[in-house]
C-alpha cells in the first residue's frame, strides 16, 4: 500500500450534508422537504439518496450554527451515549428516517455527526481532488465534526489507530489511498 489514510469506521447511518447559508434550518417535524429547493437550509440525504432532514433536526441546526460557505459532505450521523460513546447501530435506526414523533425520540437518542469527506465547497468542487486536499477543506468548513485521518506507511502505527477505534467502541478502521479522487458509488475494497 505505501502511505495510506486511515479513518475510523463508524457504526452509524450513512448521510451526505447539502447546505447553502441563508436559507431556513430546514423543515420542521412533519414537513415534506423538497429536495429541488435552492439556498435552503442543511437537507441530509442517505445512502440512496432519501431525503432524512426532518428526522435529524439536532443534525441540521448543528451545521447550520457552524458552516457558513456552501457545502456537500459526506459522514455519518451515530447514536451516542451521555458520555458521547457510540452506540450500537440499532439506536441510530430508531432516528434516521422518523417521520412522527421526531422531538420524543430526539430526547430518547442522541445523534453525532462525524463527518469524513467534502466534496464541494464554497464554490469549489473537489471530486477530482486527492483524499487529502478534501479532508483539509472539510476541517475548514466543519473542524468538530471532521473525522480525524492519520497518514501512515508503517503496519504498527495503522493496528494502534485500529486499537483506539476499537477501544472507543467504534468498528474499526478504514484505509484508503490518500491521493484518490472521490468517486460516488464506490465502496472501495
């Protein structure tokens, strides 16, 4: 492999964050959003490209009260603990695509939003760009929520950043080619 990017893998829902500044902070619980509305507040998206915004509002005021440049991103949004652990899988799909009852589970489970990828910014798209040059302008846009990536070539340096996910509670690691541009629909190996 030679220098590869490492990042946590987390057991959460997959979301990508399509967010134009000064527009509202989304729809309120119950509202259809309209995926074609421009300059609208943060819309979350899922894997298959769902809408999910109304069933993640802590997640839509988060990045509305932190970014203030146009965004895509792309994380993922994991239920944690009091202590801010994660948890299992499950509790984040007791949220992710409520319709009813969205402020009752809100209150029930917490969401975090890790986010590991910027694929267009201020203006700027970066499919093409390197892992690397993305994850620099995702911490520019969102520092707190950005994922840590650590770059590394030696063995024993990639099983410790394992150990410590695993040890946070957290599915491991992912190792990917810093270089590489961003290409949608591919998992990788």
């Amino acid at each position: 492999f030679g220098e590869v990017a490492v990042e946590t893998k987390f057991d959460g829902a997959r979301v990508q964050v399509h967010y134009e500044p000064g527009g509202d902070d989304g729809p309120a619980e119950g509202d259809a959003a309209d995926a074609g509305d421009e300059g609208l507040g943060p819309r979350l998206y899922s894997r298959n490209m769902d809408d999910v915004t109304a069933a993640l509002p802590e997640i839509v005021e988060y990045v509305a009260e932190r970014v203030d440049v146009p965004v895509i991103l792309d994380g993922e949004v994991v239920a944690v603990d009091d202590d801010g652990g994660p948890l299992p899988f499950q509790e984040v799909l007791r949220r992710f695509r409520r319709k009813h009852d969205v402020d009752r589970m809100r209150e029930a489970v917490s969401l975090r939003l890790h986010a590991f990828d910027c694929l267009h910014a201020d203006g700027d798209d970066l499919l093409d760009e390197p892992l690397r040059a993305r994850h620099d302008r995702l911490r520019a846009v969102l520092s707190d929520a950005a994922a840590d990536l650590t770059l590394a070539d030696d063995p024993e340096a990639i099983a410790a950043a394992e150990r410590t996910a695993l040890d946070a509670g957290h599915e491991g690691v992912m190792l990917k080619n810093p270089d590489a541009a961003y290409t949608p629909g591919d998992r990788g190996r």
